[in-house]
C-alpha cells in the first residue's frame, strides 16, 4: 500500500511538472510570437535557391505585400534592377562562406509602385540543424537614404555658392 501511494505520489508530481513545463512553454511561444510579429525588421527563410520558406508579418510594412500576394512574386524582380547585381553577388558570397553574414543596402518595389531603400543583413544558416535556410533579415531605411540625399544636395548647392562668390571665405574651429 506504501508503494503504491508513493507511485501515485510520483505521477501526480510528474504530472504537475508537465503541466508547468508546457505552461511554460505556451507562455515562451507567446511572447516570442509577440516579439516576432511586431518587430520592424522583416525576415525571411530561404533555400539556397531562393525559394522562400518564412516570410514574417513585418515584411508586408515594408514592402505592402501580404504573404498570399508575396507567394505569386519572385523575389528578385522585386529588386530594383540596378542593384539585382549586387544581391546575387552577396547572395553568392554567402553561400561560399556560410560564416560571413553579407549586409547590402538596396531598392525594393512596394505594392504601390514606389521604390523603397531597404538594408538587408545574409546570413547563412543552412548548416544550423533548427535552422537550415538563408535568413535575411530587412529594414525600412528610406528615410535615412532620403535625408542623405538631401544633405548631399545642400552640400553641393554651398559648394557652389562659395566657388561663385566674390570673397575668400575661411572657416575657423573655435575649439584651438
């Protein structure tokens, strides 16, 4: 009879730990999933051939795509076709040598028809026995591409309005 209560004993601890394991992990799967879908930077998982395997939702606020209309696009017609040379070559480079991740700033179509800088990091992954894919993982930096353009032009706009003026101008740190 001692046994036997010490058995039950047992499986209802055993029982409990399950329960709190799984709670646990509902829990864990939960906020990773929170995280996941509202994090800014989209990713995705590839093959080595291209063939996406994972989209995230953050990618359809980067480029406006929802998966189902992502799922009739191949990717590199998306690129801009200027810098379609620069995503196989880093796409390349990344197969050949699985432990340098390749970052490249590019042009992405949106579904509205506008070009948008994105930065994207390659990381090779196929050897990771959980992972086995490409991820890329993209970031929105049109804005930043935007001001850039902006402070060159105005950079260039002051050069040439000191080449045409009629004095010297000298310009003096005053930290010296």
């Amino acid at each position: 009879l001692a046994v036997t209560y010490t058995l039950q004993r047992l499986d209802d601890a055993l029982k409990q730990s399950r329960l709190k394991t799984e709670e646990t992990i509902v829990k864990s799967e939960a906020m990773f999933r929170a995280m996941f879908d509202n994090i800014n930077d989209g990713m995705i998982y590839s093959d080595e051939n291209g063939i996406i395997s994972f989209r995230s939702p953050a990618y359809r606020r980067i480029d406006g795509y929802s998966n189902v209309d992502w799922g009739k696009l191949k990717h590199i017609e998306q690129i801009h076709p200027e810098d379609q040379e620069l995503m196989q070559r880093s796409w390349q480079a990344v197969l050949e040598n699985p432990a340098e991740p390749a970052r490249l700033e590019y042009r992405l179509r949106h579904k509205n028809g506008t070009w948008v800088w994105v930065e994207t990091v390659l990381q090779n992954l196929t050897n990771d026995m959980d992972i086995r894919s490409i991820v890329l993982t993209t970031r929105d930096i049109t804005e930043r591409k935007d001001f850039e353009q902006k402070q060159a032009e105005m950079q260039a706009k002051l050069e040439k309005l000191i080449d045409v003026l009629p004095v010297g101008i000298s310009v003096l740190d005053e930290k010296r």
